[in-house]
C-alpha cells in the first residue's frame, strides 16, 4: 500500500486531495514537523531535503508536493487535461508556477508575517508583494474559464487550492475581496467531499500545535545557525 508522509500544512494536503479523489488507498503516516520528525534518519532517507509530503508507492519514492501530483496523475490516468501536446504544455507551465511560484512566496509572506523574531518590514513587504502578485496570476487566468487547464478539473487546481485555502493566513484578513475567481474556485473544490476529507486528516492524528521554542528550533533552523 501508498505511504504518504504528511502534516497539515499546504502541500501535504493538496496530495491528500488527490488520494481521496482518486480513491487510492494508502498508509497515513504523519510527520510532526514541529517536533522535528523531519530531520529523523529514517524520514530523511525518503526526502534528503526533510520536507513533506513525500510517497513510498512499492519501490518508488517521490518527494515535492508538485512531483508527486504529476507522477500520482500520469500512473491512474486520472484529473489530467487532454492528451494534447499544448494542453499538456499548460498543465505543467502551470505546475511549475506554483512549485516555484505561488508556494515559496507565499511560504515566506508567512514567515514574515506569522513567524519572523525580528520585524523586517523589507522583507515582510518583498514577499507579500509577491505573493499577492503571483495570486493576481492566477485570478486574472481564472477570470477568462472555469479551470486551469481547459475545461475539465486537474491537478492543477488542486495545486492551487492547497495555498489558496491559506489566503487570508498569508495576505491578511480582507485578501479575498481581491481575488474573487481564485475564490470561486477554492470554494468548488473545497465543497468536494474530497476536500473534506483531506483538509480533516491532519484532526485525525495529534500534530503539535504550540509554535514554542522548540518548534522554532525544528522549523526555523537558521537560528541556531546564527547564534552559533
């Protein structure tokens, strides 16, 4: 059976979306981050770069939320677009601005906002700038079709609905006025019972939730680097 390693953060929980989709079934194997699981010999024999989500499917292991859509997507055949060269070419020029896009911005716009010891109001400017203007992408995309890629559900939106669900988390309460597509299509997938289910597997396990000293220590590393 699937081994899927995950927390409740966004890229584990869009390659849930996919499982429970698909209704592939597979081993939950939660990974709490928090408590540094991540940096563990066995889990960085899976994933070198200690990262989630990453999948043992037999004796093949992929890491990165966005490989692991593709590679889950091309096997079942399954919320792919059209068997066109051009159709394919949008689905991955799309993929690829999330993977390098939408999810390291808007990653660092929280990190700057949540999580940041010192105020850094450069960088805290830089990355909500970016993180809004990769968003304004994607609603200007959105505000001409229904979907992504053509006119059928892909992995493409389930890629962006795992950090468009974090919206206001990132930018800041009222962010959502500025994106009204982006928010159609967060709520259509979010109303799938797919969705659902993905978005309450992390209920399922005891991840933990304090942001104290020692999940600083695990989740932001370059700390200890700089006082050493």
């Amino acid at each position: 059976m699937l081994k899927f390693f995950f927390n409740g953060s966004p890229n584990p929980t869009k390659v849930a979306l996919f499982l429970e989709e698909a209704g592939i079934a597979y081993e939950p194997c939660p990974v709490d981050t928090r408590k540094g699981e991540q940096f563990g010999a066995a889990f960085l024999a899976i994933n070198p770069n200690g990262k989630v989500p990453a999948i043992v499917d037999g004796d093949v292991t992929v890491f990165d939320s966005n490989a692991i859509l593709l590679y889950l997507a091309e096997k079942t055949g399954k919320f792919l677009p059209t068997g066109s060269p051009a159709a394919r070419g949008e689905m991955l020029s799309w993929l690829m601005f999330v993977a390098t896009g939408v999810g390291p911005f808007s990653g660092q716009a929280v990190h700057f906002r949540h999580h940041a010891t010192e105020k850094q109001p450069y960088a805290h400017n830089r990355y909500q700038y970016e993180a809004a203007r990769h968003f304004g992408v994607l609603e200007a995309h959105l505000a001409r079709r229904r979907y992504m890629v053509g006119d059928t559900y892909t992995i493409v939106d389930m890629d962006v609905w795992g950090w468009a669900r974090m919206l206001t988390f990132i930018l800041g309460d009222g962010a959502w006025d500025k994106f009204p597509n982006l928010k159609r299509l967060h709520d259509e997938i979010s109303a799938r019972p797919a969705a659902a289910r993905a978005v309450a597997l992390k209920d399922k396990h005891k991840f933990k939730a304090e942001m104290d000293d020692e999940a600083r220590g695990h989740m932001f590393k370059h700390l200890a680097a700089s006082a050493a």
